[in-house]
C-alpha cells in the first residue's frame, strides 16, 4: 500500500525448472534485477542488514542520481535494487514499497530507446552515462565499462490504478568492454529469473496498432480466438493481455484489466469497464486491495491443494 508495483512469483507445476547454467553478468541481455523504492535507503539498508536472512551484495553506495543504493539477492539468484523514491500512497511505515522498474540489458540501447521511450512512454533522460560505476562494484562484471540510460516519464501516469502504481523508471545497460550473454539463452518462459516486464495499459487494440506501426507487433494476444468481449478469465479477475519483444527479444507484457477482486472473502468484484479507464480509482478503494494478501500458511494450503 505504500505504493510501486507487483510483481508475481510462478513455479513449475509439470516441469522440473532449468536453472541458468553460468553466471549472469551486470549486462547480459535480459531483466537482471528489479528496482523496489524506498524513501529511506540507508535506513532500509540498517534495518535488512540486521537480517540474516536477506542477503546484501556489498556496501551502501551512491547511485548516479545522487542517491543512496544497495543490492540484495533472492534464494534463486534474482537480484533487487533499493533505490530512492519518495511518493508514498498509504504510509505503513515500512521500510520498502512495491517494484518501481528494472535493469535491463540491451545490445544497443539506441535501437532499444523506441520500445522504451515510444511504446512505454519513458520519454525522460535522468542520466545517459558511460564508464566505470563505484554502485556496482558487488555485482558480477561490475568493474567493466557500460552506458547506463536511466529512464522514467514527463507526465503522470493515468489509469485506475495510477495512484497506487506512482513513478517508474527503467535502466537500460549496454556492456562496452565485452559481448553480453542472453539470460534466457536455451531456456523456457517460466524457468528461474526475471521473465518479463509488465505494464498495466488502457486500450489494448490502440496500443496493438501502435506497435505493428513502430515494428514491434505483438507476438501473444490473449484475444485471438478466446472470446468475443476480448477478456481473458481467470476466475476472480479477467482481462486482456499481449505481448511485444524489444530488439533482443526481451518480453514485455500489457494487461489491460477488465475485473478484479475488492474484498475477495466476500466475493465483491470490481467491473473496471464500466468506468473511464483514465480516471484513477478513489483512494478508499484502492484501500481495499490490502485485503487480498495471502498469508504463508495460506499461500502453502494453495500449492498442496490437489
């Protein structure tokens, strides 16, 4: 509830998951780690490495932008970036929010910036710079020369869920010093790692007239052959989804959501198409969404569940 976005954990159900056989380096192609915003990073930084629990990559260090950052990796090698972000939806006084963007590792970021700044919108430049960077001396090939192109967008985000969601910002990487490995090189959707990067959108059919103009049509779409309202139903939530390949074919997924659970235990839903898709919901409602976490214990029933 502070604000940011989601993102969703999957596993294999049917198929044993192929685990990246080298290590990823700080630019192969691919999402190499997420950014989840704090508006303190040096007390989250305390405050995590009093946490046996939570592994941190090196030191507190100052980012480009001036502020303050650090690194953390997962069980499965997934890495998080803290970075500073001072927008506050419902203050819980905890020391992170949600998700705020990702790095991502490009080939030629001049060929990428149409995908990210013309399709997604990240039209603003907070730093274009090439070198050796001290913030990623923890990170595997962090000492090699890059051009980082920090990315967020001009104008406000709209939609319903716009207030919640709050700033974004995507760190295109392109590695100078050697040729960069793809992170999903012989591997499937769905095997360990950053899948793909996803972005809640209003008006699907525009945005796929968008992309075929700018080259970049979609590759799935949920509404070929699925039904004639053009809503994928997944239980107690529906809605429209697609895809599009950046130039080196990392994933980026659209979700235009049609119906969503608002008090889940009592079955009320919300019809996000009977009202104007640019106008954020009200703030009491998007209160109402805390109401759907699942707790550990719930979360384990739900995967022994035959």
């Amino acid at each position: 509830m502070q604000g940011g976005g989601g993102f969703e954990i999957w596993q294999y159900s049917h198929r044993k998951p192929k685990l990246i056989d080298f290590e990823i380096n700080f630019g192969d192609i691919g999402i190499f780690a997420a950014k989840i915003k704090s508006r303190d990073v040096k007390k989250t930084f305390d405050l995590f490495s009093k946490n046996p629990a939570i592994e941190i990559l090196g030191e507190l260090k100052e980012s480009i932008d001036g502020h303050p950052t650090f690194f953390v990796k997962d069980p499965y090698g997934n890495i998080f970036q803290i970075v500073y972000d001072g927008y506050i939806f419902v203050d819980e006084k905890r020391g992170t929010g949600g998700a705020v963007g990702a790095i991502i590792g490009v080939s030629d970021i001049e060929k990428a910036l149409p995908v990210y700044q013309g399709i997604l919108g990240h039209d603003a430049v907070v730093y274009d710079v090439s070198g050796k960077f001290d913030d990623l001396d923890a990170l595997s090939a962090g000492d090699q020369n890059y051009r980082r192109v920090l990315l967020t967008h001009t104008n406000p985000r709209k939609g319903g869920f716009s207030k919640l969601f709050g700033n974004t910002y995507i760190e295109l990487v392109q590695a100078l010093d050697r040729e960069p490995r793809k992170i999903y090189e012989n591997r499937f959707w769905g095997d360990p790692g950053f899948i793909h990067l996803c972005f809640d959108v209003i008006n699907m059919n525009g945005l796929k007239s968008a992309c075929a103009k700018m080259g970049f049509p979609f590759t799935v779409d949920s509404s070929v052959k699925h039904n004639e309202t053009n809503s994928f139903d997944m239980g107690e939530a529906a809605g429209h989804f697609s895809y599009i390949e950046d130039p080196d074919g990392n994933l980026i997924e659209f979700v235009e959501t049609h119906k969503i659970p608002l008090i889940k235990k009592l079955g009320i839903n919300l019809n996000l198409r009977k009202r104007n898709p640019e106008k954020p919901l009200p703030t009491w409602m998007l209160k109402f969404l805390k109401f759907g976490k699942v707790k550990q214990g719930e979360l384990e029933a739900k995967i022994l569940k035959p």
